[in-house]
C-alpha cells in the first residue's frame, strides 16, 4: 500500500483539453467585441500566439499565461485597447474554463477510498497555485484533497525534479512510499520515477489524452478508468 497519492490534474483528473481552445475563443470574442475588431480575424492571431508563448517559454509556468496571449495578438491587430483589457480577458478565459471543464468518471468515488483508506493526496501540477486550486474547487474536488503543489513554487515544470520533492518532503513520506498518476509519459511518468516515485499512466477509452511518448519511458503501471485506482495505491 502506498502512503501518498500524488496526481497530475489536467487531463488527468479533469478533461482540460477540451476546454482550452473554447476559453481561448470565449475570451477573444470578448476583446474583439469590445474593441471592433472581427472575430474570424482576431482569433487565429490569438491562436497562434497561445502557440509561441507555450513554445517560447519551455519549462515554466510563464507558457500557461493567457494575459501575455492576448496582449501579443492585441499588439499585433494594431487594436488601440485598454490595459484593463488585458486581465479582463484572462478572468474570463479561466471563467469559462471552471464553468465548463468536467471530471473524468469515477474520479470523486476513488478518492474517497483513497482518502478514506488513510492515504494522502496530493495534486502535483505544472502552472500557478491559484489557478491550481481554483479548478480543483470548481469541479469539487477540494474535500479530497490534502495538498496542492503548483510548479509555480519550484520554478522549474515537471519532468524536473522540484515539485515531486517538494510534495514528498510536505507531506513527509519517501520516494518509495508514493504513487504518482499522470497521462504524460515524459513529464508524469519519467519526472516521477527520475527521483525514485512510482508512476501510473492514466489512458481512458474515451475522453483520453495521452502525451509525451517515449519508447524508453515504461509506466509501473496503467489504468483506463477510476475504478482501478484505489485496488493499485490501496492493495
Ligand atoms: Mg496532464
């Protein structure tokens, strides 16, 4: 049995993909609206620079920032806005991502064995810590949950080391003693195991989102729906 339970959130408890790019569209027409600009114009510009700013800021928490996405294609629209656009749109890009993003199945029932069978859980996530908690309270998964960790706080995104050390040392058990689960073969599953964690790759039948292959990297273990979980951390 495993004393801790340490996950991955998006797209891992929670079905994120399929929010980002109706957030993105959402907040854009906000803008577009707001300063006469067209949507069919406006909006690939914002898509492509979501695209650079991810790209151009590898491995830390600055490539999750909608603020910089808007402003980059506001900028280059040549649009004569106001600064207080700017968090208006990112507030309503993560507005609309709370109000829209779901769970996977089964995830709240195999927590609360988890929790139940005295085990410690523990969301390990790349991005800011409000945020972090923010989605987790919105699809109400608080309750369940006994720490959030955000790379935010380690500076560097998993695949590096930081964040899972950082967890192991707050909720004080070994490397040995913690599960983490993840649907990215690189950054959950190899960061994990680079420091001693076991890891599991979470790959639904439906709604899946499995990233980060690498024929080197071999999960200790796999499951397709949450109703696997609790016999992997608890038996
Ligand atoms: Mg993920």
């Amino acid at each position: 049995m495993f004393r801790a339970l340490l996950m991955d959130l998006d797209d891992t408890l929670i079905k994120s993909s399929q929010v980002y790019d109706r957030a993105l569209e959402f907040a854009s027409y906000y803008l577009a609206a707001k300063n006469n600009l067209s949507l069919n114009e406006f909006f690939p510009i914002v898509k492509k620079k979501d695209t650079l700013i991810r790209k151009n800021f590898p491995t830390v928490h600055t490539r999750h920032s909608r603020i910089l996405v808007y402003r980059h294609a506001l900028d280059e629209i040549g649009a004569q806005y106001s600064l207080s656009d700017l968090p208006a749109a990112e507030d309503i890009y993560w507005e609309f991502f709370d109000e829209n993003v779901s769970l996977y199945p089964g995830v709240v029932d195999a927590l609360k064995k988890i929790h139940e069978a005295g085990v410690k859980t523990a969301v390990v996530s790349d991005g800011d810590l409000r945020g972090r908690i923010r989605k987790i309270e919105a699809v109400g998964l608080l309750p369940y949950i006994d720490q959030v960790f955000a790379s935010e706080e380690t500076i560097f995104e998993k695949p590096f080391s930081a964040i899972f050390t950082l967890a192991l040392s707050k909720l004080n058990v070994k490397n040995t003693e913690a599960l983490m689960i993840g649907n990215n073969y690189k950054n959950d599953i190899q960061g994990a195991q680079l420091v001693g964690i076991k890891a599991a790759i979470f790959n639904p039948e439906v709604d899946g989102h499995v990233e980060g292959h690498d024929p080197e990297v071999v999960a200790d273990y796999e499951f397709n729906h949450y109703d696997q979980l609790p016999a992997i951390v608890v038996e």
